[in-house]
C-alpha cells in the first residue's frame, strides 16, 4: 500500500496543473457548509447563552419598534436608533413593586485602534443581576466613576486609578465635550458582551450627554478675575463671564456643583431589565396597557422568545444556502467524475504499459484511487484549516459587534 501512495503521489505532482484544479474545487465544495455550520452554530450558542445566562434576563422594557434591535441593544449594547424613552417608566415599575427595574443607558463609545467600546450608564443592581466579579479595584462609587470589562480594561491598557475620556461627539459644541472618566475597577472575564463594556453609574452617563454639568471653582475664580480685568469701564461689558468654565473631570472639590437641567424623571433611557418576582407578576406586566397599546410608544419583551425567533430566520435562510451547496456539491462531484474519465481515456496508454510490466488491473485501479483518496484527504484538511480561519475572523467581528 505504501507503494501505491507513493506512485500515486508522484503521479498528483508530476501533473501539478490538474491536481490543483482538482483540489481547489472539493476544498470549497467541503468549506463552505462547514464554515456556515461553525458560523450558526456559533451564534445560536451566543444568544441563547446571553438570553439564559446566569441571571437570566427575564423581560426587556423599551421603546417600541424592532424587537430584534431592542433585544440586542440591551443583550449586547448594540446601537439604538430613537431608541429612548423618559425614566418616568422607571420610576413607575419601582413604584409597581411586580419587579425589580434595572436601568440601561448606552448614548456614549469609546474606541481605539478601530475597536468601539460602549459606555453604559446603569445601576449597581446590574452587576448584582449578572453576578459580575471584579478582578481589580472597586465598584462604582462616585459620580464620574466606570468599570471596564475585561476585553476593554486590556485594550485601552488602563487599570485601576488610570483615566478614560469618552470620544466627543461634536468639538462644536462646549455641552458636548467629553468628561473624563476616572476607573475604579475592572471586571473578571465573563466572554459576553460585559466584556467589551465601560460601565458607569445612571447620572453619570446622564452627564456625559450634556442633560448636566458641573463647574470647576479654580476656573470659575480665573473666569471671574479675567472678566474683570477685560471689562470695559465705559460700557460696562465682561468679556468672560463665570458660566463658560465646565468642569471636564469630576474631583472632591468640585463635585458638589453638578446639576441636571430638568426634572430627573424626564431624562432619556434606551432599555430597562425588568426582573418580575415571580411568574405571575411577568404575566401581569407583559399584559400591562402601557406596553400593549401601540400609541405608549413601549413594549415589553421576552428575550428568549425573541432570540427563538431570530434564530428560526437564521435557520430558514441556511436551509437555502445548504440547498445551493447540495447543488454546488452535486457540480463538484460530477465534474471530479469527469476529470476521472477524462484521466482514463488519456492514461489508457500509460496503463498499458504498467500491465505489460508485470502490473494487475487491480494495482492500475488502487493507483488511481490512491490519488482520488488524497485529493480528497487533502482537500478535508485544507477546507477545514479555511473554515476555521474563517470562523475566527467572525468571532471576532462577533465580539466586536458585542455578540
């Protein structure tokens, strides 16, 4: 046998053209339903275990339109287009007593080296819900505080007692410029989406959208001396005056002087976690008026339900991608049966001389299957050396896109 492989081989390298050829072809005809099987499988497993993870999300409260957007955003802290809703609804499921409300604000990113990390502003009852732990330094205690995930504490290569700024949104406007955050802690691994995330408390994402702001009293003082310096004495005009200096970073001196526009209950947010404390009390609120009735503008969601329903389309369009590779396939196969007969018809002389040399017709036919079995076995390792490459790359446009 050893001899036959080896002939074979010399045989697949002497005509290096039509091997390659042959090659190429059953290595997609293998890659491509393996690569698509690693790919759904793997994102059935990061949604159903984001969706049953530890703390199960029970029931996301939003604004209505996409449940699928709704259900990733909160899960995974995707993008929210119109998205928000006012924190009167939070304080109306506090008041409620059928479940405990968690918050969830994402208005702000920070990104390095192509990597976009969200901020989400929310409760310390989050961590508790996720049973987060925390691999070093503390959790949020201050106004200005975060806690990084994992992934984003090493990306960003800041530990506890560094420094992140939030990424402006417009240099135009001074409400909008970014208030630099102070970490307190990082967070242990959890391989979900947490990892990728920059956590701060409720009012501090609040402040980081410019619906507050507090005042630096060191740069108020110099606002002030400079306005009396430049004011004219004729006209009585202050060309600086002590409401320009905001505070970009929240310290002990300054803290106290951060304040909101408005009534807090009418600031904005993207998602509520509602964690009902028992099974009727989820029976209640998924029937609530409030989230039946189209014209609230809210809906209330079961995140399993959803991510069930996701995965059935993922799956209705695999069984036509796996359609058309049967029929790629079945291609493949035909035109290898070609090649093999084609090979005969040209071989026929070179087989004749190998019987005249003393060769059976059976050694002529384990020769050619030879070659045919490492094609083959070839062609299996490259597609799935290609799918796993494949799979990787998408995993980590997977943990990038917070799945």
């Amino acid at each position: 046998m050893r001899h036959r492989l080896l002939l074979a081989w010399r045989h697949l390298l002497h005509h290096r053209i039509r091997s390659g050829i042959l090659l190429a072809c059953l290595t997609l005809s293998f890659c491509l339903p393996l690569a698509s099987h690693w790919l759904v499988r793997e994102f059935e497993h990061r949604l159903h275990s984001r969706a049953h993870a530890t703390g199960a999300t029970p029931l996301v409260i939003g604004a209505r339109g996409s449940p699928f957007d709704l259900v990733l955003h909160t899960l995974n802290f995707r993008p929210l287009e119109n998205g928000v809703f006012s924190a009167a609804e939070l304080a109306r499921l506090r008041a409620g007593g059928l479940a405990t409300p968690v918050p969830i604000y994402l208005a702000d990113y920070k990104t390095k080296r192509g990597l976009s990390f969200p901020i989400v502003g929310t409760t310390l009852d989050y961590f508790e819900f996720r049973q987060l732990p925390l691999a070093a330094g503390e959790g949020l205690v201050l106004l200005g505080d975060c806690v990084l995930g994992a992934h984003a504490a090493t990306a960003l290569q800041v530990a506890p007692g560094g420094s992140i700024t939030p990424d402006p949104r417009s240099l135009a406007d001074l409400s909008s410029l970014p208030l630099k955050l102070s970490v307190a802690g990082v967070l242990a691994p959890t391989h979900t989406a947490d990892d990728n995330a920059i956590f701060v408390d409720l009012k501090t994402a609040w402040v980081l959208a410019g619906h507050g702001h507090g005042h630096d009293p060191a740069a108020r003082d110099a606002a002030v001396r400079l306005s009396a310096t430049n004011s004219n004495a004729s006209t009585n005009t202050v060309v600086f005056n002590e409401a320009l200096p905001i505070a970009a970073r929240i310290t002990p001196d300054n803290i106290a002087t951060f304040h909101f526009h408005g009534d807090l209950a009418q600031l904005p947010l993207t998602a509520i976690i509602a964690r009902p404390h028992s099974e009727m009390d989820s029976v209640i609120l998924q029937g609530d008026r409030t989230y039946l009735d189209a014209k609230s503008g809210l809906q209330a969601l079961v995140p399993a339900q959803v991510a069930g329903q996701m995965l059935e389309l993922v799956f209705s369009v695999k069984r036509y991608v796996d359609a058309n590779y049967i029929v790629v396939a079945a291609g493949t196969l035909l035109f290898l049966a070609l090649i093999i007969l084609l090979s005969q018809r040209l071989r026929r002389e070179e087989m004749d001389t190998l019987f005249q040399l003393g060769c059976s017709r059976g050694t002529m036919f384990w020769l050619q299957a030879c070659e045919l079995l490492i094609i083959i076995a070839a062609s299996a390792v490259l597609a799935a050396g290609l799918a796993w490459v494949a799979a990787s790359r998408v995993d980590q446009l997977m943990r990038g896109a917070g799945l």
